[in-house]
C-alpha cells in the first residue's frame, strides 16, 4: 500500500530519495527552507554513484549533463608528477569514467523526475512527534501534517537528527575550502591534484570548456582576506604550475564559493519508528574523498529498496541504518585523516606527507579506490540484509 512520506529538505539527498521512493509507488512530498536550494559549484559523481542512479533511472541523464574523468593525477605546486597513472585508470579500474556537473545541473534532473508540486519551498519543518506507524510535523507556517513516514535530508545541522539524538556538537576542522568552475578548458592529463605544504587545489574538466576546481587551506575560522577571496587565492597561487593560476584568473570572483569546514558528531540512531536518516543528515564528511553527495545518491537507493523488501517502513528503516553505517563510517573517517594529513602544522610536516603518497605502489592504490568508488562498491541490499 501506497505510504505518504515527507521529505525534509530539497538537496541532492532529500530531492535523490523522493525520485527513489515515489518510482516504488509511494507518495513523497518535498519540504525545503530556502527559495533555491542549489549550493555548491560542480560536483564529481563517481561509478558508485552512477550505479546508484542507474538504479533510480536517472544514470543516463547526469552522464550526459557532465564532463568524464578517466585518469586522475597527482602533482606537486612546482608540477612535478607524484602520481601519473594510466590515462584509463578510473574507466579500468570502477567501470567507467567518473562524470562531474555542475551541482545545479544535477539537482535540475531529480527535480525533472518529480511531479512539478511535489517539492514546497519556503517551508520547514519546525518539531516533529514520533508515534509507531505515523508522524506528526509542525511547519514553519503552523500547520500541523499527518504523514505515515518522514525523511531527514535537512543536512549537517539536521532538525531531525537531534530528534532522534539531543545535541550533536561540532567543531571546525581547522581548514577552510573555496569552490569555483572556471571559464577554462582543462587539459584532461592534469585532471586530479596538485599539492602544495598545506594546501591542495583539485581540479577536473566540467565539459569542454570549463574547469570545476577547489582548494584548501587551514585558516583560522571565519578568516576574511582583505582584498576578498579572488584576489587572495589569486596571489597565493600565482607561483603554482599551470594551470592553477588560469583557473582563478578566469573564475568570476562572484561566483567564488567559500566554506569553513566542521565535523559534526556522528549521530547514535540514524531511524526511530517510521523517521529515518540520509546524506549529510546522517553521516556528514569532509570533502577529500569526493563521496559525500556520492554516498548520498546510494542512501537514496538503498532506502528504497528496503522500503522495497520490508513490512513496514520503521522496519526498513532500521535495517537500512545497519546496513548503510558498515558502507559509510569508514569512508567519514578516511576522508577526516586525509583531511589532518594534509593540513598538517607545521607545513612542511604537510609536504613530507603529501610527497610520501607518491611511494605508495599504482595498484594498491587503484584496489583501494575500486573499494570505494568502483560500480561494483554499490552493493544493494538482499532479503537476508
């Protein structure tokens, strides 16, 4: 029987799970605060992903929305290569290029999917009372809704986390990252890193004429550089190897974005009754491996399948929390002790570490990569999960 679900929040989680479930047969409602909920400038959707929205239909249309990465290198600040793998390594190695789009692009397709009503902005979800078989949800408008399950895709600071947890306390991580796409072709053997003591600027083609790029640097909290961000990176990297300096140059400095980074706790309970957990909501991640909105797009899946397989919703809820916490945990603390390798005080403790990574052999490397992002690392649930 058909269940009415809520999704609370209109990201790439919340707007991900609602094409899921409404292709199971349910009726999904979308719930987003903001007017426009698209944050972010590119986003690299790796084969695991792609896997996942295969699963959901919409595999095809982000391939074709975005540019391919099939190598993926590694150099250093002066250009220098630390790693130089094959120009096939990721099709050979996952199953198929990793594609990057524009975040807007993708967050255009999963709307597409979803009835024009489906998703209501400038609304909120301000309490929620949690009985065995329904919810009931306070909104930012005082209206009270009755639905038989809610989704919490509402990010990082999640009101639905803390209802199924209390507090959940952060921190900043000590760094901050800029974002941009940049009016420039890349050449498609520089797609990957470069590094520098304390730094790393990552940069991938976004179809043929631009360049989805980030940087970071640790940075005391809320570091605001005089003459504004552009004009900082500008300097700091203008010594860098082509073509790191291009890539500011020809990024608008209004469309730069900027975020400090911040760990959240990770919560206890990802469901409880007919509540459930995704994306940031449940497993936030600092952004050196490249799987936040990945593992996103797989929770999406994967909680329509169990929704698929269960009796009820609480109980598919509850295994999808097991399930999904033996996938992801580990992926959240890698991507952390990436993160503290690479800002390492003092800096050149950062570049020692940084250059160390060029001695460690092509193809442990690529296995565990695979592990990670590889079609096959998309694993759906069976009866027995």
């Amino acid at each position: 029987m058909p269940a009415h679900i809520t999704v609370i929040g209109a990201g790439i989680a919340g707007l991900a799970t609602a094409v899921a479930l409404r292709r199971a047969g349910h009726d999904v409602t979308v719930i987003e605060q903001r007017a426009d909920a698209t944050t972010g400038a590119g986003i690299s959707i790796w084969p695991n992903a792609l896997a996942a929205l295969d699963d959901i239909g919409l595999g095809d249309a982000v391939r074709g929305a975005g540019g391919r990465v099939t190598g993926g290198a590694i150099r250093w600040r002066d250009g220098t290569w630390l790693r130089r793998p094959s120009p096939q390594r990721i099709e050979d190695a996952l199953g198929e290029p990793l594609v990057v789009v524009r975040r807007r692009a993708l967050t255009d397709i999963l709307r597409a999917a979803l009835p024009a009503d489906a998703v209501q902005t400038g609304l909120s979800a301000t309490g929620l009372i949690i009985a065995a078989d329904s919810v009931r949800l306070t909104l930012s408008d005082s209206r009270v809704r009755e639905v038989d399950a809610v989704v919490g895709a509402d990010g990082v600071n999640s009101m639905v986390a803390r209802t199924l947890n209390g507090p959940l306390s952060s921190r900043y991580v000590g760094y901050t990252a800029w974002r941009g796409v940049a009016a420039h072709r890349l050449d498609p053997a520089l797609a990957g890193k470069t590094m520098g003591a304390g730094t790393e600027v990552g940069h991938v083609p976004l179809g043929p004429d631009h360049t989805y790029w980030f940087a970071t640097e640790r940075l005391p909290q809320g570091f605001a550089a005089p003459g504004g961000d552009h004009a900082y990176l500008t300097e700091k990297l203008a010594s860098w190897a082509d073509p790191i300096p291009r890539l500011i140059a020809s990024t608008d400095a209004a469309d730069l974005l900027r975020n400090d980074l911040f760990d959240r706790a990770q919560p206890e309970h990802w469901s409880r009754g007919p509540v459930v957990l995704v994306g940031d909501a449940a497993h936030p991640m600092r952004p050196h491996l490249g799987q936040g909105g990945c593992q996103a797009l797989e929770d999406a899946a994967i909680l329509a399948r169990f929704v698929d397989l269960a009796d009820d919703l609480a109980t598919a809820f509850e295994r999808f929390g097991r399930f999904r916490r033996r996938r992801v945990r580990p992926l959240v603390r890698e991507s952390a002790t990436i993160g503290r390798i690479v800002n390492l005080r003092p800096s050149f403790l950062s570049a020692a570490a940084s250059r160390a990574t060029a001695l460690i052999p092509e193809k442990a490397v690529t296995s565990h990569l695979a592990s990670i992002a590889a079609r096959s690392a998309f694993v759906p649930p069976s009866v027995a999960d």
